[in-house]
C-alpha cells in the first residue's frame, strides 16, 4: 500500500512539474514578445533620427580627411 501512495504522489509530482515548466516556457515566449514589441517600436520611431546623426557623423569625418 505504501508503494502504490509513493508512486502517485511521484507521478503526480512530476506532472506539476512539467506543468510548471511549461507555464515558464510561455511566460518567457510573452516576455520576449513584449521586449521585441518595444525595440521594434523604438527603432521606428527614433530610427530614422540615429541614421541621420550618423550619416553626419561619417560626412564630417570624411571632410575632415587631409
């Protein structure tokens, strides 16, 4: 009787566990979207901004090439 207590309670452990594994898996898959969502987001936005500055910086330089 004790085996059989002992097996389910491991069974049933290790099915909370793979839940549990699972659950993180896709709380880190909607974290990586959010995080890409914002870069995504920052580079349309500001992006064009950071080119021009260097492209600026590049013409600058080139000029001032002896």
């Amino acid at each position: 009787m004790t085996d059989r207590v002992s097996l389910w309670a491991m069974r049933l452990y290790w099915q909370l566990r793979d839940r549990e594994q699972g659950q993180a898996a896709v709380e880190y898959g909607v974290l990586l979207a959010v995080v890409l969502a914002v870069v995504i987001g920052l580079y349309v936005t500001i992006g064009g901004d950071i080119k021009n500055a260097l492209t600026s910086v590049k013409t600058s330089l080139e000029s001032a090439k002896p």
